[in-house]
C-alpha cells in the first residue's frame, strides 16, 4: 500500500518539470526518490514502520493527508526541490 501522503506533481510554483517529482503531503515539500521508495513500500520497508513523517502524521489525520503541517525540518538527505 502506498502512503496516502504521497503524490507525484510534474509542476510546483510555476515551473515544470520534464520527470514527475514525489511529493509529500504531510512535510508539505518534495522529496528525494531514496525518501519516496519507503512511500511506496519498496525494498521491504513499510512507510508505516520506516517513516517517522507518516507516524508523526498518522495519528493526527486518523490516515488522510491533511497537507497542513510544519513538520520535518531535521535533515533525511532530501534537497527540497
């Protein structure tokens, strides 16, 4: 099952992009391609064991994306674009 946070966006402030880019709903920012495999449950991780974006969210959104949060300013490798 993939993450209900997770979507793919192919534009963002009014730019385009040639390849869609994974989007996390609950960090409110786009994510690394490493951070989107756990999204999506691959490599035997499980986004709601293996990411601590979904499990702070989880709870809170009773499992559906809110898009309103702060969260995540520690650092997973993601370069925010």
């Amino acid at each position: 099952m993939t993450c209900p946070f997770l979507s793919y966006r192919e534009s963002a402030d009014g730019a385009s992009f040639d390849e869609t880019r994974a989007y996390c709903e609950a960090a409110e920012r786009f994510v690394q391609p490493m951070r989107a495999d756990i999204c999506n449950d691959r490599f035997e991780l499980a986004h709601a064991e293996d990411c601590e974006i979904y499990r702070d969210h989880a709870d809170d959104a009773a499992g559906e994306p809110t898009g309103e949060s702060d969260h995540e300013s520690g650092n997973d490798g993601g370069d925010g674009s």
